[in-house]
C-alpha cells in the first residue's frame, strides 16, 4: 500500500494513528483532511503525513481526496449532538465514503465505531453507531470494523477530565457512577487499526481481518466511580466522590448540555452508560490481533501525575 486516507486523523486517536504508521512503514502517504489543517501542527513532522483542507462531508471532496488511494481508515465521531448530527456523522459520512471507496475502487476500509453498538441500543450515539456499521456492511466493501471502549491516552478527555475537575472541587458528584467500561489504551487501538492495513513487507497478509469486527478493550473493567477515584489519586488531587441518584444525574446532565461550548457530559451520555461497556466474549478481541493490551495502571499514572 501506497498511500492512505485517514478520515478524523488530526483528533486524538488519529494522532495515535498517524504516529504508529509513521514507525511502522516510513514509505506510506497519509492524506489527513481537515477543515482547519492549522489546528494539527504537531502531525507535520511526522514523515509521509500531508495535511489537506477539506470538508470530508462534501461528496465532490470526498472523492477527490480518495484518488490515489489504497484503503482509508474512518475515525469521525462525534459524543454530543442532535439526532441529526449524529446521523450525519456516524451514518451519513459511511454512506458517502463507500459510494467513493467504490467510484475510485479503494474498497479497503477499517471503520472505527464502539464498544456497545446496536440498533436497539438506549442512546442515540449507539444506536448511529450501529446504523453505520450496517450501511458499510451493506455497501459489500473489504471492511474490517473496531469497537472499542472508553479510550485512555495522554490527550484524553476521560480521565485528564476527572483530574482536572478534582483539582478544581473540594468534591465532585458524579452521574453514571455504576457504570463499568473496560479502558483502552490509545496505543493498543492505533496498533489494531494498523494491524489491519496491508503495510511494508506484510502485503496482503492482514486481509485475514475483512469482514472482522474486533472488540478493543484493556484487561480491566471498572465502574466510572473506581476510574474517577483513580484520576484523583494518581493525579494528586484525590476528592470525596459522590454518586448521585438517576434524576439529579440527568438534571446535571441537562444544565451542562446548556453551558456554552461542548458538553462535559449529556443526557445521551447517561443513556449510553446503561449499557456494559465492557467485550462481549464473543468477538475476536485485540489478542486475536497479536496485540497485549496495556493496563490503565501501566499508562496513566505517568501523565496524570504531570497535572
């Protein structure tokens, strides 16, 4: 493979992406458009990845940036919005990128969605994410598709959230507090994502993944009560956590949803937590990959400590 589009990649699993690629085949083109190339600076010393602007929802667009191309790796997403935007982010753009992958016969694409993806699902983040999944696998593409739980990193807003929110409050009250999600590393998904392309010396060896969905989730499962605790713990600002009951959660949940700016958590947020984030069993997993998934204890005390 010659050259790549990766969509979403100026975002904080793309980065991971863009830097795992660059150790792994140095030859390879990575084409990462955005609407505010300028934003991604730290991507630019990174050999072979080329900043374009562009608006990945215009169709024209799309299909320009795909001419060249060997496979694409779909990262978009997005954790707040209206029925509509997560329609155009989680359905409509696979929509469009398969009618593209199949105009300019670039049938290869791994597609990232998440870790509880369902039609029936309670939230409509979930629900998109399936709907999308289902549009690609109709679309009769070479695709290979990762869900994973909650992403833990450097750059995350999970855990470097509940530090930051501890450093500021002598206590925190916490919606969702029972929830259990299995954290992964963003290193771990960016090496299964890369797993699956066709790279160097490896050729087609990795077409073993087409048609595969690949749950990526470390080997641990805690409540967000537990994770919280650790944010503070390990980033030195450790605070009294209190669960709050079912409606005062969605009451907090509804007056941070009409603060200015992105939310810090949404009533659709609360709706995806009623479901286990946690693997199913029964889907191939990041073992299957070859990959040993990082344990959170591994990772995150080093940047969360840096607070």
């Amino acid at each position: 493979m010659k050259q790549l589009l990766l969509l979403g990649g100026t975002g904080f699993v793309g980065r991971s992406v863009c830097e795992t690629l660059a150790r792994t085949d140095a030859a390879l083109r990575v084409v990462v458009p955005s609407r505010q190339p300028e934003r991604a600076k730290r991507l630019l010393p990174l050999p072979g990845v080329r900043l374009v602007r562009a608006d990945v929802h215009d169709e024209r667009e799309l299909g320009v940036l795909l001419d060249g191309c060997d496979a694409v790796v779909n990262l978009v997403a997005i954790l707040h919005g209206s029925e509509a935007a997560f329609e155009q982010a989680h359905v409509e753009l696979p929509r469009k990128l398969a009618n593209a992958c199949h105009a300019r016969h670039a049938t290869r694409l791994v597609h990232v969605s998440a870790l509880g993806a369902d039609p029936s699902a309670p939230s409509r983040y979930l629900r998109s994410k399936a709907r999308g999944e289902q549009v690609l696998r109709d679309a009769a593409l070479e695709l290979s598709v990762l869900r994973p739980s909650v992403i833990f990193g450097a750059d995350d807003r999970f855990l470097n959230l509940f530090a930051r929110l501890q450093a500021l409050f002598p206590v925190l009250p916490l919606a969702g507090a029972k929830a259990r999600f299995q954290p992964v590393w963003v290193g771990d998904v960016a090496a299964a994502i890369v797993r699956c392309l066709p790279l160097g010396r490896r050729g087609d060896r990795d077409r073993s993944t087409i048609g595969m969905t690949i749950e990526c989730a470390g080997p641990q499962v805690f409540t967000l009560d537990e994770l919280v605790r650790l944010a503070g713990r390990w980033s030195g600002h450790r605070r009294p956590v209190i669960a709050l009951p079912d409606v005062l959660a969605r009451l907090q949940a509804l007056a941070m949803e009409l603060m200015p700016g992105e939310p810090l958590m949404s009533r659709d947020n609360l709706d995806s937590m009623r479901v286990d984030n946690v693997a199913s069993g029964t889907l191939p997993d990041l073992a299957a990959l070859g990959i040993a998934a990082h344990s959170i204890e591994s990772v995150a005390p080093g940047y969360l400590r840096e607070r």
